[in-house]
C-alpha cells in the first residue's frame, strides 16, 4: 500500500539519525514536507531530502525547549496554515551520544 501524504505538514524528532531519519525520508517521499529537528543532523537530513527533489525544512532544535516549539510552529502554521502530524523518535537519555557527536566532554555527567 502507498501512502499518500502530498502537501501535508510532518514534524519529525530525532531526525538525524535512526528510525527519526528513515521516517522523516518516507514521510517526503509520500509527498509530506518534512521538519526535520534534531541537535544533531537536522541540516544534513533536509539536505538529502532534498537532494531527491522532495520538499522539507531542517531545524537544529532541542525538544525540550518550549520556546523554540512555540516559534516553530508559529512559523509553520504562518507559512503552511497547519501542522498535520508529529512524529516523536527523540530518544530519551540520547545525550551522552549528542554530547559525544558535539564533541561535550561525556564523563562528568
Ligand atoms: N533502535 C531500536 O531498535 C528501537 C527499538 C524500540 C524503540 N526505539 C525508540 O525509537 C526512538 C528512536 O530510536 P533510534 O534508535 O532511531 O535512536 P537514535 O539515537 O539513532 O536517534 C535519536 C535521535 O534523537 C536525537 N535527540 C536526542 N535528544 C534530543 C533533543 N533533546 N532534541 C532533539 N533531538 C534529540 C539524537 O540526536 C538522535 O539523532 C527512541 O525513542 C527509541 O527509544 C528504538
């Protein structure tokens, strides 16, 4: 079965990498465009969606900021008039692995 999800508005979490990356690249393949967010590889993953001539927007965000949700989706709603799906693939307690990606000293915590 195809799904068909053409002009609908997907955040993903967790979009740099794992199953966030895979489903923020089927989510654009069925036609979504894509928010990608992540600390890490929020950019990259934009970048290859669009490299496959599929819309998305890439955003370096950490989901425990409130404000910077706010600010997202105030700006998706103004540009797109809605938001049509979240997906949550944040992993909780992925900090040492963002830390380690970010180049953070990850023995003191
Ligand atoms: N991989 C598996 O086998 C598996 C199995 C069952 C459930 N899950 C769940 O699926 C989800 C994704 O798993 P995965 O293996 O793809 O993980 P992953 O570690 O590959 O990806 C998680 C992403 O979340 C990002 N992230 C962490 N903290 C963040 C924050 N505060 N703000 C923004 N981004 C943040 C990380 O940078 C990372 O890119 C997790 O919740 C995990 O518990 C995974």
């Amino acid at each position: 079965m195809k799904l068909d999800f053409t002009d609908q508005v997907v955040i993903v979490t967790g979009a740099g990498s794992g199953i966030g990356k895979a489903a923020a690249m089927d989510f654009a393949k069925a036609g979504a465009i894509v928010v990608s967010l992540d600390v890490v590889g929020a950019k990259e993953c934009a970048d290859e969606i669009a490299s496959m001539g599929l819309r998305r927007r890439g955003h370096v965000m950490d989901v425990r900021n409130a404000a910077a949700w706010s600010a997202l989706v105030g700006a998706l709603v103004s540009a797109h008039g809605k938001v049509d799906v979240l997906v949550n693939m944040r992993r909780r307690g992925a900090r040492r692995h963002r830390d380690r990606c970010l180049g953070r000293d990850v023995g003191q915590k």
